[in-house]
C-alpha cells in the first residue's frame, strides 16, 4: 500500500489505531507512540509532489492534534518541519506547506502558552540550587576523547548549545576561553554570531572536543537517547538541564552589574527574544553546599 492509499484508507481513525496501522504496514522499530509519525514521515515524505506532501502533512496533523498539546508533540512537529527545511530550503514551498499545515489549532496553542507561563512562574517560585563543586564534578567524571557521552556531555555543560548545534553549529575558537558561534538552530538568521565564554575557561580544548565528536559520525537519533539514559543514571538531568546549567553558571560568573540575566541568557543561549529564555532562569548558583 502506497502511502496515500494509507491515508486515505485511515483517515478519521483515532491517533491510536492510525499508530497501530502504521507499525503493521510499515517497518518502524521505535517503541514511542510520538516518533513513530516522525520516523513514518521521514521515510516518505521525500518522494511526494508538493499536493501529497501537504496530504501528508495535513493527515499528521489530524493525529497528532489528537494528543493533548504537551511539549513532546511539539517536539515531533517541529521534527518534521525541520525535515522538511533541510531537504526543501527554508523559502520554499514545501516548508512553507509544513507550517501552515502542521500545528496545533489555536485553543491548543493558547493553552500550551498558559501551561508555558504557568512552568516559568513555578519554576521561579521553586529556584533550584546548582554548585560549581557539582559542575566541577560533571567536568571531572567526562574527561573521555572517545566515549561520545562524554564529549557531549562536556561541550554542552561548557558551552550551553543545543544537542543540535553541536553537529550543525559553525564554532571558532576566539582565545582567552571565548568562543563564537554562528548556524544557530531555530533562528532564521543563519549567519548570526554570538560570542561567550566556555566554563572551563579553554576555548582551544573546547574546539579539540568538538571535533572529536564530530569526526565519531554519531546518529543524531539514538545520540541523544544514549546521552539523556547516560545522564539520567549519572546525575538523574537531561541534556537539556546542561543547556540551563551553562545559562546560570555563566552568568554567575560575569559582572552582574552590567547586564540583567534575562538579557544574559537570551544572548548566549542564542535566543531572539528574551522572554524564551525565561524557561532557563529557575536556578541559583552557590560556590558550594
């Protein structure tokens, strides 16, 4: 069965059975009830004109939206669009098809940003205690030029990049522990730069680091499961908790005087606007315990 037939032939059906037809229709090994669209997308969405495409697109949206609007189905939509752009071309028309026709509908995404504002009002509520001593410890248990876990868990605690920039982010090594970085994931403007200051202080020993990993080749998908299952046994955190530790370590470290952190955040986390950097704020630094 062709992959409109399938579409044609499931539509209306609940998100569940829609999965279920899915795995027996077609060979995806994924276990997650969310990436299996993806992974069912990627292996197809290349070889559909622009009209099948939008089909696609528009079929996927209808079982997606039946989940509740949690960050994780955010997730695998934006998965999907980025497919779409890196094999399309940002202007392009099948880019373009993919925003306007995979989203939640507006009452999902007015309650997604009341969800969104009510998680940064309880996390500042309840900051959470970081020590250098423990970002001292993270730096001393990942010291491997082998062990990838290790390489990715030391650039992105030291230069608080996403997962993804550290396969597609343009990085050079400015001296004096500062590092610049252009290509940043989920901005447009691809040939900003920012500029910050690596937390172990050696700009030249990041870039080593990075192309270590790099010249590894490793999967991006089974990458960041091994690393976040790496992490969780470790220290119970997520990549992403790397990303914040940097945020606030680093920010710890500047002269609080000329800056207010939200600022601060947003311009080294390579955020256009401030209030997205909000999410990374809920932490205070202390020396030690």
């Amino acid at each position: 069965m062709n992959i409109i037939q399938f579409i044609r032939a499931n539509k209306g059906k609940s998100v569940e059975d829609i999965a279920s037809n899915i795995r027996t229709a077609y060979v995806i090994t994924t276990s997650s009830k969310y990436l299996i669209f993806y992974e069912w997308f990627k292996n197809h969405f290349g070889r559909q004109n622009t009209r099948r495409l939008v089909e696609l697109l528009k079929f996927i949206n209808f079982a997606l939206n039946q989940y509740l609007p949690t960050a994780s189905v955010e997730n695998i939509m934006t998965r999907i669009r980025t497919a779409v752009k890196d094999k399309y071309g940002f202007h392009s028309i099948q880019y373009s098809a993919s925003l306007k026709n995979l989203v939640f509908n507006k009452i999902q995404k007015n309650k997604n940003r009341e969800d969104y504002a009510e998680k940064i009002k309880r996390q500042n509520n309840n900051s959470k205690i970081i020590t250098l001593s423990q970002i001292e410890q993270i730096f001393a248990d990942n010291t491997s030029d082998t062990d990838f876990r290790e390489l990715l868990t030391y650039i992105l605690l030291n230069s608080g990049c996403r997962f993804q920039e550290a396969y597609t982010g343009v990085f050079t090594d400015m001296g004096d522990g500062l590092i610049s970085m252009s290509n940043i994931a989920k901005t447009i403007d691809k040939t900003r730069v920012i500029t910050k200051e690596v937390l172990d202080g050696d700009s030249s020993k990041f870039i080593i680091k990075l192309n270590l990993f790099r010249r590894l080749d490793k999967n991006k998908a089974s990458a960041i499961i091994q690393l976040n299952a790496y992490l969780k046994a470790k220290y119970n955190i997520t990549s992403h908790t790397l990303r914040k530790y940097y945020a606030n370590v680093s920010f710890y470290l500047q002269d609080k005087g000329k800056v207010q952190k939200i600022n601060y955040l947003a311009d080294v986390l390579g955020h256009s606007d401030p209030n997205i950097a909000q999410i990374y704020s809920g932490f205070t630094v202390r020396e030690s315990d």
